[in-house]
C-alpha cells in the first residue's frame, strides 16, 4: 500500500518483533534513568532538610557527617526494598508461568 509520501517499507514478522524489543529496551532504560533522579532528588531534599539546620556558604563537620549517614541510610533502605520487589515480582512470575504450566 502507498501513501501520500511514496511506498512504505515492509517489516518482516523478525525485523517487527526485533523493533519492538528494542523500542521496549530503550524505554526501559529511560525508565531506569528517570527512577535513578527521582532517588537522587529525594534523598538530596530529605538529606538537607534532616541535616542543614542553618544554610550557609559552607558545610560544617557535623553537617557532612549528618549527610553521610543520611544518604549511606537512605540508599541502604532503597537496596533493601529493591531487592525484596524483584524478588516478590519472580515468585509471581514463577507462580503464574507454573500456573500457565498446569492449565
């Protein structure tokens, strides 16, 4: 079939299939990167508001300690609930593929 800008290609079932997996990659990976600042941004807003009392043009020693320990405790916490989230989503899928499996 043509259209208004001339034939247009055809994908073979493979090239089709191929192109959306990529496409599905590719969204994933801009997911990953949106999740990623979105981590970033809230651990920088909690950090601060939890440790920098009295804004200045510098940080103080406890300043620095207080953020370090906010931070070591906030990305501790995402691993911990990342972790458990994959594993949760593998026994649902192992469930539902064995269930597709019996049926």
């Amino acid at each position: 079939m043509s259209s208004l800008f001339g034939a247009r290609p055809t994908l073979s079932a493979d090239d089709a299939r191929q192109k959306a997996a990529q496409i599905k990659q590719e969204v994933e990976q801009q997911l990953a990167l949106a999740n990623a600042q979105e981590l970033i941004n809230k651990m920088n807003e909690k950090c601060f508001n939890a440790c920098i009392v009295k804004p200045s043009g510098s940080l103080t020693p406890n300043d620095e300690a207080c953020l370090m320990r906010c931070t070591d405790r906030f990305l501790e916490a995402f691993n911990l609930i990342s972790a458990k989230y994959v594993q949760r989503v593998q026994r649902e899928r192992d469930a539902s593929s064995g269930a597709s499996l019996l049926q």
